[in-house]
C-alpha cells in the first residue's frame, strides 16, 4: 500500500520569508517599490491636505459674503471688499495668537500652538503679497454660482471664475483661471433665465517688468 500522506501539523511554523542579499537584483527592486509606494503616499497625502485647505478658504469667503441686495445691479463685490475678505482671511487666528502670546511667561518658549500660527500667518501674507488666488466676486456670474454653493465638495470650484489679487498691487486683478470648459453651458442649460455668460475681460494686467 502506497505510504498515507502525513497530516498538517497543527501549530506547525509560519513559511519562512524570503530573504534577499542587500546587493541582489531583486533588493534593489523591492526597495525602489517600498520607495515608490511612499512618495505616492505623501504626494496622496499633500494633495488632500491642499484640497482641504482651499476648501476652508473658499467657505470663510462664502460666510464673509453680504447679503445680496434687492437691486441685482449691485449684487457684485468691489475689489477693495475682496482684498477686505482675504485680510480678514489671514487674521483669522489673531486673536487666538494673542491669547497665546499673553499666557506665554517671560523668557518662557512659544506654545507649539503660537509657532503655527505665526508661520501659517507669514506663509499666508507672504502668498497674499505675491498674489493670492480668490473666486472673482466682481464677475456677476460667478458670484451668483459661489452663492448656491454648499461648499463642501472642492469639485464645485471648476465652475467659478479665479482671479489674483496682491497686498503689493492693491489696485491690479489678474485673470488666473477660467470655468471648465462646457461648465457655463452645463449650468445655462438648467437656468434658461441666466443669459449672462460672458465674463469679464481682464480688467488689469500686472506689468511684466
């Protein structure tokens, strides 16, 4: 009679992992994967948490918007509002930071809080200096879309007329971005009141030198 096949040991020993020389072929693949798979993973990472800040910018500008006006000719924010909203933007935490500042003790470091917040706001002012990117409120059409905003899905965005504004050119608007493309007709289609969609030309543009 043939020998019976002998039965599985019950608690018997994991299979053994496999083991590669640091030089071989194979290592060296493995650890260009392990590495590939990390950068994903902070790209991943970063692109959410930019996403995620945008978001809160976008609904601070929405809970900063004045009630609209009974006459449409006047609904449009001016531009010194928009700069006025993104001042408020960067202050956001002033107070916050100057609670910090006074519980501080002299000669004490600065809270982990107080630091982040001093960095977030020179980040920030800096990026407002250099020109920060802000739905164009002066634009009709986009401020009637910003308005039926929920503001809680990012996509929305790609509806919305961008501009940039500086604190070091308070007076010059750039054109930055555009609707997607078929956006305005999407949303016209839904709307056959809405006849108004021609945006703006580019009211200024900053000089090159």
């Amino acid at each position: 009679m043939p020998p019976k096949p002998k039965a599985p040991q019950k608690g018997g020993k994991p299979p053994k992992e496999k083991v590669f020389h640091p030089s071989s072929r194979k290592a060296g693949q493995l650890a260009r994967n392990a590495l590939r798979k990390g950068k994903l993973g902070n790209l991943r990472t970063t692109r959410k948490k930019k996403a995620a800040s945008r978001l809160d910018f976008y609904a601070f500008v929405h809970a900063e918007l004045p009630p609209p006006p009974d006459a449409p000719d006047g609904e449009v924010l001016s531009l010194p509002q928009l700069h006025a909203i993104t001042q408020a933007w960067i202050a956001r935490d002033d107070a916050a930071l100057a609670a910090e500042q006074a519980a501080r003790r002299p000669g004490r470091p600065k809270s982990p809080r107080e630091s982040r917040i001093e960095e977030r706001r020179i980040r920030e002012s800096e990026v407002y200096r250099t020109g920060m990117e802000i739905p164009d409120l002066t634009d009709a059409p986009t401020l009637a879309r910003f308005r039926k905003w929920d503001v809680r899905s990012i996509g929305y965005a790609h509806l919305l007329r961008f501009v940039r504004i500086s604190s070091a050119l308070p007076d010059v608007v750039v054109f930055s971005r555009a609707p997607a493309a078929g956006a305005v007709h999407e949303e016209e289609c839904d709307d056959e009141d809405d006849d108004s969609d021609d945006a703006p030309e580019l009211m200024e543009q900053m000089d090159e030198t």
